[in-house]
C-alpha cells in the first residue's frame, strides 16, 4: 500500500452496557472488534451502502486481513465511547484503518481507551481474490 490518504470520517458513538463487560467491571477486549465493526458498518450507511449492497449490487466483499490491537485504559460501564477512523493508507486492493476508542466525560478532555490498526482487503465474492477498491466507495456524500 502506498498511496496514503489519512482521510478522516465522522466519529461513532458508542455506550457500554452491561453485556460489554467483563467479570471486572471494564469492556471485555474482544468487544472492541465488535465496537469497532460496527463503526466501519455505520461509516458505509453514511455512503448509502451496507455490507449486503456491496456483495448484491457491486460483488466486493471487504474482509479484515490483519487486525493490531493496543488497549491504553479499561473502559467501564455507562461510559460513552467516541470511535473514529481514519484511512491511513490506501492501495489498490487494500486499506489501513486506524480506529481508536475514546472516553467522552463533561468537563475533561477525551481519554483514549483502545486503537487499532485494521489491514483490510477488498475481494471478488465470486473468485475469492482481491480486486481494486472503487474510488466511489472513498468519495464523501454532499
């Protein structure tokens, strides 16, 4: 990948509940894929898209390829996280996603909970192989 975009997209807010914790009280880890999952789901809704319109109307699937977690600070119950994303690089057949979960609190700065660093591939949902993103797909709505 070598055409860097650092594009950034608007931030996914997210409460944590009970079902997001662990026997600790903090967001259990694996919760933070499905956090972040979601985030990316709620970007392409922006775009008029869904992962079922991109496999019915366009053939391209967009799998996670390779995922780097870090967790920074242990996220609780009732907090309220902010996700973002921002395409840091953009290839042909792939993206590098950097997502981060912050804490959101009245009167403080932003905590910064968990980031991740998502390789993900566009493939061909027919062939399995990888194809060229679409340029549509990186065009923001008016």
């Amino acid at each position: 990948m070598t055409n860097s975009t650092n594009t950034t997209h608007p931030p996914f807010l997210f409460r944590v509940c009970y079902s997001d914790t662990d026997a600790a009280g903090f967001v259990y880890h694996a919760r933070y894929l499905e956090i972040f999952e979601r985030s990316r789901s709620e970007w392409l809704q922006q775009r008029g898209l869904s992962p079922t319109k991109l496999v019915d109307e366009h053939g391209i699937l967009l799998p996670v390829r390779e995922i780097t977690m870090n967790f920074h600070r242990p996220g609780r119950l009732d907090d309220l996280l902010s996700i973002d994303q921002v395409i840091e690089k953009r290839g042909r057949t792939q993206i590098a996603v950097k997502q981060t979960a912050m804490r959101i609190k009245e009167n403080a700065d932003p905590e910064l909970i968990a980031s991740a660093l998502l390789h993900i591939v566009c493939v061909d949902t027919i062939t399995l192989k990888p194809k060229g993103l679409p340029d549509w797909l990186f065009v923001a709505e008016q």
